[in-house]
C-alpha cells in the first residue's frame, strides 16, 4: 500500500510581479487550507509592508507578517517583513536578522528556503513565482535534496520569467504549473 507524503509547511518565493501572482494564488486558495504558509516577496527596506492586509482582504486563510519566535501555525500565512531575512530555526520558530543581502535581497528567498528545508525536511513545499532574478533557485535546490516537492510558476505566464527560468535550471523540480494550477495541487492537500 502507498501512502500520501504527508506535509506540514508550505515555502513561497516571488518578486517583480509577485503581488499579483500571491493575489491570485491566494484568490485560488481554499479556506480550509491546513498548513502554515511562509512567504518571501521582495520590496524595497523602506516599504511600508502591506501585503499582509491586502491578502488577508480576501478572507481565505489568515495572513500576518513573521514575528521573531513565533511558531507557524495552521491555515495561516506569514509574511517576511521588509528589510529582514527570514529564518526557520530546527524547533520550527521564525528568527528575524539583518545580516548581508544575498542575491541583492533582504529578505532573501534563499535564506528562508534554505533554512525551512534543515527544519521541514521532507515534509516542505517549495514554490517558486514570478521574478526578475535567480534568488530561490539554490534554495528550491536545497528543499529537493532534503526530500521535499518542488513547484515553480510556469514562466510562460509568469510577470517576470527570470526567476522561475533560474529554480527549473537549478533543481528538476516536480511540477511546473500555472498560479491555478499552484493553487489547485495545494487545494489538494486538504
């Protein structure tokens, strides 16, 4: 008999264009959804961050930004706070630094998929969307060699293709899929 892998966090990294795309993702996205959602959009450090009201606007599963310590819990979304990397510790908490961009970016994308892999091992998803540079790529690449799935926005669609162009020469990742297609294999999971 096979069993279902069963998961216990979902990783998200997008940049130029990701608003739109987490819009429709999350527009997508039932509201029984169980696992925590942790994501990295990039703005600029002095951006005000209103990406967690805009999407828990939608009423789908509740979404606030990281705080230092803090445990995911279930059907929730975190936001990585402008200016800061966000980080998974190994007894599942966030840590917020400062410490050197990488790839340009604070927060950096492959820090927090690089750091949620050590922690979630095969029990991660890794999505890569939209965005004009290869940050996720070494992390998507990170979550694959610990056993977790590995998804990236098909760039035919994407806003800015550069990134999901970037993860999908990095890793064979599992599955290249449009936003609703994204949506609909995590629906899947309830």
């Amino acid at each position: 008999m096979v069993t279902k892998k069963t998961y216990q966090a979902v990783v998200i990294g997008s940049s130029a264009g990701g608003l739109n795309a987490l819009k429709t993702l999350f527009e997508a996205l039932d509201e029984r959804f169980p696992l925590p959602v942790i994501i990295v959009q990039h703005m600029s450090p002095d951006a005000e961050n209103y990406l967690p009201s805009f999407l828990d606007n939608m009423k789908k599963i509740r979404v606030k930004e990281a705080d230092e310590k803090e445990i995911p819990q279930p059907g929730t979304a975190y936001i990585a706070p402008p200016n800061y990397h966000l980080l998974m510790e190994h007894n599942g908490s966030f840590t917020l630094t400062v410490s050197e961009r990488v790839n340009y970016a604070r927060p950096s994308i492959d820090v927090l998929f690089e750091t949620a892999a050590e922690a979630y091992r095969e029990k991660l998803i890794g999505i890569i969307l939209t965005g004009a540079n290869n940050d996720g790529s070494r992390g998507l690449k990170k979550v694959k060699e610990m056993g977790g799935m590995a998804l990236v926005q098909d760039p035919e669609e994407a806003e800015s293709d550069a990134m999901p162009r970037a993860a999908m020469e990095a890793v064979k990742v599992d599955q290249v899929l449009p936003l609703k297609g994204i949506a609909n294999f995590l629906n899947t999971l309830i």
